[in-house]
C-alpha cells in the first residue's frame, strides 16, 4: 500500500497517548516514532538505517522483526515466546541449519534454547546477524535462482499437505511427515526474508518502468490469475451460514448449546464447522498442541446467519488500451516481467500458505494424538498429550517396541 507503518506495536497508543491531536513522524524503516513533524530526506534506504540502535540494549532494534529479548551476547527474537514441543524443535533447530547451508551464511545463525523456548540471534555489537543479512544476500542471486527457490517452497507445501491428509502412522510414512513437515520448515525460515526483504526490494527498483502504477496489481490478477485462498474461505463461510440458516434451532442459542445440537444431530455439519475451524490462523497457531478455536469460528458464523451479506469478488475492469500498453511493457522488458509475476504468485502463495498449513497442522495435531491415545491404550504412555514430548525418530522407536 506503499503507506509508512509499525507493525506489532502491542503498546503504541499507551505510549502516544500524550500525543492525542499532534502530529508526529513514522520512521518506518527503524521502528521509531518522533514526535512533531520533521523534514523528509531522500536516498536510498540503506542510507538511513540506523545500525546504532542495535547497540543500545535500551533501544528497540530497528528492524521489523519481534525481540525476545537482550542480553550481554545481543538481541535474539523466536518464532514464539513460549515453549514448543519437543516434537517441533527437531524441525527448527534443523531448519536454522538447513538455512545456514542453503544461503551459505557466515558466520551461521546462531541459535539457543531455554526452557524449550527457541531464539536465534538478530543482533550483536557488530549490527545485523546473518538472520538479518538474509535480504542483502538473496539480492545478489540471479533471478532464476530467486524463482527456482520460491518453486522449492510451492512444492513444499503441496507436498505436507499430501502426506499430512493421509497422515500414515507406519514408520515409513512418519518417516515420510519427517521429511516433508522438514521441508517446510525450511522454507517457512527463509519466507519472511525472502518475501519483505527480497522480493519487495527488487519490485520497488522495478516500479519507476511503469507508468501508470495503480493498474499493475489489476492487471497481473488478469494476465496470471491465481485462486484466492481468502476468497475460498469467505465462500466457505457463506455456505456454511447459509447450512446453519436452516436448522430448525435459533441463533440466540448459546455456542455450547449449539455445539451440543451440532455434534449430535448434525454431525456432517459439524465436521465441515471443525476442517473450516482448522484453516485459519489463530493465537499460537504454530504450536501443534494448541487447539483450533471452535467457540469464536462457530460464534462468528451464527453472528452472520441472517445477514445476508455478499460478497463481490468481480476484478477490476481494465480498459483494453490499459491491457495492451502493459503487455507491451512486459513483453519489452522481460527482467521486469520476471520479477512483478514472483511478487505476484509470492503474495497468493503466502496467503494460501496461512490456511493451509493452519489446517496442516490440526491434521498433525489430530493424528499424533490419536496415536498418543493408542499409546496410553498399550500403557506405553500415560496421557495421550505425551506424544509431542518425543521426536519422530522416538515415535518410531515406540511403534517398534
């Protein structure tokens, strides 16, 4: 939207609330706010960065990323502050190694964990870590390398999604989910790198090539068009409120009454409610052994029974001089052409990519636990939760024994 913004600042009106009325001034790029309005300067981005604050372990380390927090060895961030399973952490510390391997990033990305809580490093007294130096390195590859990349991780993810819908608890297949689930996970490690740090950069040095900018996103949607991941869910969502509208019970019922009705008498239903349920990012989403959130998907669908609200997915209608003056362009400039499609196909990937691999891994979570309960079944385990205390190779050796 090419519209200066903070992301995941938990605190910002608490602390700009002194500030209700005033004008104040986005750095965007650090991660700071100053308040009044100051005087623009123009440059390259990397001319402003500010390497400084990394310093600073009272400053806030101007890069878009969470920390986790400093200590006498730097800034480290994580996937999430709080403990993963040892069935997860496998993957990650393998990632990060993959990552180092693949990118061939020296020094490597260093990595701790505490209390099963993952961190990698994004800062030291030096500045960036090579977590951080990920963009600037991916930059200096040819674009074919970029594209065969962002292939690997199309193919990743159809590829989990294969094995974790048949899910196979032989040691062969979970063998298999090993390998796959790993696969991703690499992926998922480079993908914010990849997309906000690489990709962005190399459509922003394109963009001056176009001259009428606000029809480009329009214009790729009908020369490339690319299901729509969210479209499909708010369909989804309609025919499933339009499903509840004809149940003979009220809205005005309470959600665990109406899980009640659902489970027992419209079971099917409440099937297709829990797979919706499950493809959809939610708070700790990441972790397997966190549960998808029912009550808040049920409730916001009976809150739309009744509504009878539409959606309108028609595309923007382009004027036929407006179609011929960019397939020139692109048929022009191929390097252009290249890198606007990846930006493209990378932005519906990514999003495809939130409800599938939410989906993923309720499947995962749904099969590990019910061969934990047949676990607790043998008095091999004694709760089914167990199993995410054990990697696969351990898994395996259970199923063995």
């Amino acid at each position: 939207m090419r519209i200066p913004t903070i992301l995941s600042a938990s605190n910002a009106t608490t602390t700009l609330s002194p500030y209700v009325g005033q004008q104040v001034t986005i750095d965007a790029l650090n991660g700071i706010i100053y308040e009044g309005r100051l005087s623009l300067a123009e440059g390259p981005s990397t001319d402003f960065v500010r390497h400084d604050l990394s310093r600073d372990p009272n400053n806030i380390l101007a890069w878009p990323i969470n920390i986790a927090h400093t200590d006498d060895e730097g800034q480290w961030s994580c996937r999430q502050n709080k403990p993963l399973s040892t069935f997860q952490l496998q993957f990650f510390l393998e990632g990060f190694r993959s990552v180092n391997k693949r990118l061939k990033l020296n020094p490597p990305i260093e990595t701790k964990v505490v209390n099963n809580i993952l961190y990698f490093k994004i800062a030291n007294a030096q500045g960036p870590s090579s977590f951080m130096r990920m963009p600037a390195i991916m930059l200096e590859w040819e674009l074919d390398q970029l594209e065969e990349l962002f292939e690997q991780r199309v193919q990743a993810v159809d590829h989990l999604m294969t094995v974790v819908e048949k899910f196979d608890t032989s040691p062969v297949g979970l063998l298999e989910l090993k390998k796959a689930y790993q696969e991703w996970t690499d992926h998922l490690l480079i993908r914010g790198r990849f997309g906000h740090g690489t990709v962005a950069t190399l459509m922003q040095q394109q963009m001056h090539k176009i001259p009428n900018q606000a029809i480009l996103s329009h214009y790729l949607d009908l020369r490339y068009p690319i299901v729509n991941e969210t479209h499909n869910k708010q369909r989804e969502h309609t025919r499933l409120v339009k499903a509840l509208e004809r149940l003979p019970f009220s809205g005005d019922n309470s959600i665990e009454y109406t899980k009640l009705v659902l489970k027992k008498t419209y079971p099917s239903l409440w099937q297709e409610i829990i797979l919706f349920a499950s493809s959809y990012e939610h708070i700790d989403s990441e972790d397997l052994r966190t549960e998808i959130p029912l009550t808040t998907t049920l409730r916001q669908l009976l809150n739309s029974v009744g509504n009878n609200d539409s959606v309108n997915f028609e595309h923007h209608k382009l004027r036929s001089d407006q179609i011929a003056e960019m397939d020139a362009l692109f048929e022009r400039d191929h390097e252009l052409a290249r890198i606007m499609i990846l930006a493209h196909r990378h932005l519906y990937q990514k999003e495809k990519e939130h409800h599938w691999i939410s989906k993923a891994q309720f499947l995962m979570r749904e099969g590990l636990t019910a061969l934990g309960q047949q676990f607790v079944e043998d008095a091999i385990l004694t709760n089914k939760e167990e199993i995410f205390n054990y990697s696969i190779v351990e898994i395996i050796k259970l199923i063995s024994h």
